[in-house]
C-alpha cells in the first residue's frame, strides 16, 4: 500500500501539507554550470523547496534513430547525440552544484534516464529519485531506483492506465510504497485542452497514493488549478528568459513566475478553507445587523 506520508528531508508530504515546489532546471542551463548556478539562486529565493536537473549517458539514452539527425545548436551545425553531450554535465558540474546547494542551502535532485545515469546520481545524498515520462515503465531503471531505498517521484505522461497499472504495480512490489505518482502530458507547451487536470484526484483514488502535478503549460493558472484538485508535489520548469535556445524554455517559468506562481498556490488554498461549515466573526457581525441576533 502507498504511504500516506512521505518525508523528503525535513519536510513532511502528506494530504494536508502545503505542496512540495520542485523548480525543474532540467537542461535549460545549456550545458553552462554559470546558469545553472542562477536558477539554483532564483529557486532558493522564491521560496521552492528543491531544483532539479537530468541525467544521461547520451550513448545509451538517445535513441539510434536520432543520433544522427543534424540540429542547429549554439555550437553549429551538430549531430542530435553531440548536441546531448554538450548539455551534460559530469562529475565537476555535479560536485559544484551539490556543494552550492548544500551552502543555500536548498535540496537538489535529477532524473536519471539510465542505469549508470542513476548509479552516478546515487553517489550523492539527494532527497528523491524522479521518474521521468520516458521511464516509466523501464522496470530495470525502476528497479534499481527502488533498491536505493530513496522515494521516488514518478511521472505519468505517454502512458494509458492500463501500463500505469503496471508501473504501480511494480512499485508496490519493490519499493515499500515509497512513491509519489505526478500526473503529466508530455507535450512541451502544453496545450490548455489536454491538460486533463481531474486526472489528479482520479489517480488518488485508482491508486490510493500521494498525487502530484508536473506541469509544461506556459502560464500559470492550469498548476494553480492542479493545487485545487489536491496534487501535493508541483513541479515546473524555470528559464532565466524565453528566449534563451533550447526546447524546454517555452514552457518554463520566468523568475518573477516563480515568485507569483508560489503566491497564488498560497492563495488558492485559503480560499478552499477548511470544508466546515462556520460562521466568521465577521459574518456574525452582518448577522446581528441582517438578523438582530
């Protein structure tokens, strides 16, 4: 059975806690740790409780019908494999990012698209392991991230119920309930009328565990509609500007985003209240006038 409470360091997920905010860097720093080093600051300063990057070993993770398709990059005219290992960071890149982390001091994590992508990431102390979409329902990556004994956030994009069964299956078997599932579309924006945000409390109730959002939208409204619905983790991408290259900065968060974006989750979940119905003192005071009780 999924765990009703999870802890990621000292923060407790659970119904009603406030969600869990991951500012997802990705590989928007285009493969400059300087960026990345910005987004880290921005993250910490609007308040979010974790960034996040990917990890690959592009020989193994990019598929053979694209290594070879010519990209225009900000290095040229490069086949899609090189370009992939240009954005990659290694151990240097890491060891500063956990270092500066540490000092914010703010969590960080990554999505391992691999096995050795995930071995390299369980040399570090991270909080989570996340789940990306295209990982789903690789049982060996899944596998080895549920013997880390570490929670897992798992994405739910590209996938029907039906291979959703089976992925919570799986975790149910071998990671001791130890797992967030995030409702997600994998299209990057998003469009508004694919969304399918009651797909939230849906899966809370096939799959009784702790539901997130991971959102590619590019506003803000459809994640602040996600927190309503009761996902307990958000997830966005963030941008230092729109405009910078790559195909993930669309769909991201400016820094003034993230800071109204953390606002209005706040916002939204005064407005829900407590579901009891009370009588505010203010309210009692237009009833005595109204009602001269």
């Amino acid at each position: 059975m999924a765990k009703q409470e999870i802890v990621i360091g000292d923060y407790v997920i659970n119904e009603s806690s406030f969600p869990y905010v991951i500012a997802e860097i990705g590989i928007n720093h285009n493969g400059n740790l300087q960026i990345a080093k910005k987004l880290i600051d921005a993250a910490n300063a609007c308040g979010w409780d974790c960034v996040k990057f990917q990890k690959r070993e592009p020989d193994i993770a990019v598929p053979e019908g694209q290594k070879n398709i010519i990209r225009d990059t900000p290095w040229g005219k490069i086949t899609y494999l090189e370009y992939k290992k240009k954005v990659e960071f290694g151990r240097t890149e890491y060891n500063y990012i956990d270092a500066y982390c540490r000092e914010k001091p703010i969590a960080w994590t990554a999505s391992p698209w691999d096995i050795p992508s995930l071995e390299f990431l369980l040399s570090y102390d991270l909080p989570f392991i996340k789940i990306a979409s295209a990982g789903n329902a690789n049982q060996e990556l899944l596998k080895r991230a549920c013997e880390s004994g570490k929670t897992l956030m798992v994405s739910t994009g590209m996938s029907v119920l039906e291979e959703m069964d089976k992925t919570v299956e799986f975790l149910e078997k071998h990671s001791n309930g130890n797992y967030i599932l995030l409702h997600t579309n994998s299209v990057y924006p998003t469009p508004v009328e694919e969304l399918n945000l009651n797909m939230i409390p849906a899966l809370r109730k096939r799959y009784h565990c702790l539901v997130g959002y991971s959102g590619h939208e590019s506003n803000l409204e459809p994640t602040v509609v996600a927190v309503s619905l009761g996902a307990k983790v958000i997830e966005r991408h963030i941008t230092l500007d729109h405009n910078m290259w790559g195909t993930d900065q669309a769909s991201s968060l400016s820094v003034t985003a993230m800071a109204m974006l953390h606002g209005r989750m706040k916002e939204v979940l005064v407005m829900l209240g407590s579901g009891e119905k009370t009588i505010t003192a203010r309210e009692k005071e237009v009833r005595k006038k109204l009602r001269g009780e």
